[in-house]
C-alpha cells in the first residue's frame, strides 16, 4: 500500500514536471513563432507571457508593459535581441544576461532595415524582393528549419517551423503555396537565396495581417477581413465576404495569418487573371469554358 502510493505520487510529480516543460517550451499563446523568433508585438499585452527557452529573438514592442518584465527571463539563456520599443516603461530594463544580449530596442521604430534585424515590409500586397547578400541570421535560420541538412527546404520542413497565433503549423496549402512561389526551378523545394527571400515575404505578411487584425485577437473576422480587402483595391459584397470566411474556416469562421495569405494570394491570382481579359475596364468580361477551366486550374491553390 504504501509502495503503491509513492509510486503514484512520483508519477504524478513527473507529469507535471513534463507538464511545465512542454508549456515552456510552445509558443506564446496570441504570439507568432518562426523557429528561435517570437513575435508578441501589438497584442496588448500587459504583462509578458511565458516566454520558450528557445527564443533568440523576442519581439514585445507596441504593448502596454510598465514593469517587471524580465521575470522569468533568467531561463532565456539563448535570447540575442529584444524589442520593447511602444510600451510605457520609465526605464530600460536590468537584464539578468546582459551579455547574452547583442541588441536591445527601447522606444525607436519596431522594425529597422540593419543587418540582422528583422525587417518588415509595409504596404497593401508584399511583393516578392530581388533579394541579395543572406545575413548570417537567415543562414542559421535556413539551417535549423533545414532539419536534414540537404541543403534545400520542402514544404514539410516549412510547416514544422511556422506556428500561427493559435499554436497550429501554418496549413498544409499555405507552406505548398510559399515553397512553390519561390521554388523557381520546379525541383520541389528552395535554397538558401529563395529561402533568404520567403523569409522576407512572411514577414511582410505579419505587418499586413498585424495591420488589419485591430482587436489583436490573433485572427481576422469578417468586418477586418472586409476591412482588408477594401483597402487593398476590392469592394466586396458581405455575402461574398462570409464566403471567403467559411471557405477558410468552415468551423469557426475565423481566418488565422496562414490562411489569410492563401487566402490574398488567391484573390490577387484571379485578379491578375480577370485584368487581362477586361479590355474594356468595365468589371465584366465574356469567357469561353476553356479559357475559364485554365483560369480555374492555374489560380486555384
């Protein structure tokens, strides 16, 4: 009787012990994750979340943080750059491992175009970059989400590196979409140059999607999502609005940051297509079925 006991009370001991491990180690709940970054900027947030111990970059500017907000974060062994720029702190931080901490911001814009920081483009569409020189912080990224260390990234590889604000893998079709926009050689996969610009590219996503999402929810509902749209050049009916909602989300009809990027792609391809055959820029346009079924099967994610 009393082995028996002990013997639960130690197994109930390490399940929680592996309990507070696996919670540690997610991403934030509301935050966006891309392997060693967490981005929690505009959420609202007054107080930090439980932070990974994996992070090398946290984001949690644009918050209304005042104060104690390195608690926890003498486990955060690995963190690099740290952004608190928009909150209502009087005073920079005392940081446990200031010499773990290569760059700190501290009331100056979010994003800055410095090698290696993050840089966030603005603008309705992101648009696809010429690219150039790969800092040395995308190269290591490439390596930790090239996780057989081929040299090349799949689309599998990608979905098991990006997490949405609900902690889901971004979808199946949004990592396929991305992998096959920059995968120029059709070969299934990217390199490190077509990488360093799919990096850029989601987060321009980010910015746009963080645009729109005004209750930062960590999601888009229907009056943001028209909200979006209208703003990027289209005037939708709120009929056409929920279809797109429950096409993305049948069940609870709210759109997280990977399919809102399936989701504007695919608009913006049938757009594109539309263009093209409105010779009359009159918003209509006569079409034979097998120019439509092309249509349908080349923009069709």
């Amino acid at each position: 009787m009393g082995n028996s006991f002990l013997f639960t009370i130690i197994t109930i001991m390490i399940l929680i012990r592996i309990s507070m491990q696996n919670e540690n180690n997610e991403c934030p709940k509301k935050c966006d994750c891309l392997e060693q970054y967490v981005d929690c900027s505009k959420k609202n947030l007054v107080s930090v979340p439980r932070i990974p111990k994996w992070v090398e970059q946290l984001d949690l500017s644009y918050n209304k943080l005042s104060k104690g907000i390195t608690e926890g974060f003498e486990e955060l062994l690995s963190l690099k750059i740290l952004k608190l720029d928009k909150n209502t702190l009087l005073h920079i931080p005392t940081f446990l491992h200031p010499n773990h901490i290569q760059e700190s911001g501290y009331n100056q814009p979010a994003y800055g175009g410095q090698a290696g920081q993050l840089e966030i483009g603005h603008g309705p569409y992101p648009s696809i970059g010429a690219g150039g020189t790969v800092s040395p912080q995308v190269q290591q990224w490439f390596r930790a989400v090239d996780k057989d260390q081929s040299g090349f990234i799949t689309a599998i590889e990608l979905k098991s590196a990006l997490v949405n604000a609900q902690g889901q893998t971004f979808s199946e079709t949004a990592c396929n979409l991305m992998i096959g926009m920059f995968d120029k050689d059709r070969s299934g996969h990217i390199n490190l140059e077509e990488f360093d610009k799919l990096y850029t590219y989601i987060n321009q996503w980010l910015a746009v999607f963080k645009t729109y999402d005004t209750d930062q929810s960590g999601h888009i509902d229907g009056p943001e999502l028209s909200k979006a749209l209208m703003q990027m050049g289209f005037r939708f009916t709120p009929e056409f609005i929920n279809f797109l909602i429950k096409r993305s989300d049948p069940n609870e009809g709210k759109i997280s940051v990977d399919n809102f990027i399936v989701l504007c792609v695919q608009v913006q391809r049938f757009t594109e297509a539309f263009r093209v055959r409105d010779t009359q820029q009159n918003g209509t346009v006569t079409i034979g079925f097998e120019d439509f079924l092309n249509i349908a099967l080349s923009c069709s994610i």
